[in-house]
C-alpha cells in the first residue's frame, strides 16, 4: 500500500513536468506545420501548368460593353479556364462594369490593382466567388479594368486562374 501512495506522489510531480514540456513541444509542433503549410502553397503557386486553345468567338456584351470575346483554355489536367474579354464606350465605362460585377459576386477574395509587365498600374483588379447552389463548383473568377476593357477570367480553380493570368498576362 505504501508503494501505491509513493507511486502517487510520483505521479503528482510528473504531471507538471509533462505539462511543461509539452508546452514548450507545442510550438514546435506548430512551427513545422506552418512551415509545411508554407511549402505546400510556395510549391502550388510556382506550379505551371500548360493550357491548350479549345475555342475561340465573339461573345454577348453584357452590362453596358458594345463588343465581347471569348477563349476557352484546358490544363493539362483537364480543368478549363475561360477568358472573356468586353470592350466599353470608355475606361468609366469599363470601371462600372467591373464594379457591377464585383457587385454581383457571392464573396470578394481580394481586390487591388493591375500592374502591366513594366509594374505600371493599368487598373482595378478582383478575385472573386460566385456559387451556383450546393451541387455545383463555386466558380472562380479573376478579372480587371484596362483602359476601355475588362478581362474576365474564369474556373473552378483560383491557384489554376492565378497561374494562367501569370502566364498570360505578366
């Protein structure tokens, strides 16, 4: 019985001791896991991906554009990008489409500017959400005002749209 008690009294010490060092194990833990997390997403943003030309048209203005085009791209992977391209009377013009669009999208990933291949800014840029009910992919969209124009980009997937618009439109 005596042996019982000490092993208590043991046991009741070591608790802190564990404590402590599992705490000073936590952020470790912590540490590496955000570092993989770092990893995982520096290695997804630096994949390229190469896309493929599927078709190509003149597409319906909508909002206020007098002229729209359209390109469908496919990854290698089969996830397809399509790109709209609408063309307005003048860059207020293209500003408020873009805006009414933003408008109309179900969450706002970020917004910011649009920078051409010198890193002059061209105009406003969005990521954006629209979801089409619980059965369907939300569809991601990508998009930006360039003088009179706004480009629109479009898929199921952000990294694969940011990917494309890097390559595409550096």
């Amino acid at each position: 019985m005596k042996q019982r008690i000490g092993l208590r009294r043991n046991s009741r010490k070591a608790r802190p001791a564990v404590l402590v060092l599992a705490l000073l194990w936590l952020p470790s833990i912590c540490s590496g896991i955000r570092t993989q997390e770092a990893s995982a997403q520096q290695e997804h943003a630096t994949a390229h991906h190469s896309f493929k030309e599927v078709s190509t048209g003149k597409a319906g203005p909508t909002g206020g554009a007098v002229e729209a085009s359209v390109h469908s791209y496919e990854s290698e992977d089969g996830i397809v990008v399509i790109q709209l391209r609408e063309w307005y009377k003048s860059p207020s013009d293209a500003r408020s489409g873009l805006d009414a669009l933003t408008k109309k999208a179900s969450r706002i990933i970020k917004q910011g500017t649009k920078n051409d291949a010198k890193g002059r800014v061209v105009g406003k840029r969005v990521e954006l959400v629209f979801s089409h009910g619980h059965r369907v992919s939300p569809e991601m969209v990508i998009a930006w005002a360039d003088g009179d124009t706004v480009v629109r980009l479009s898929s199921t997937s952000l990294p694969l749209l940011l990917d494309f618009e890097n390559q595409y439109y550096p």
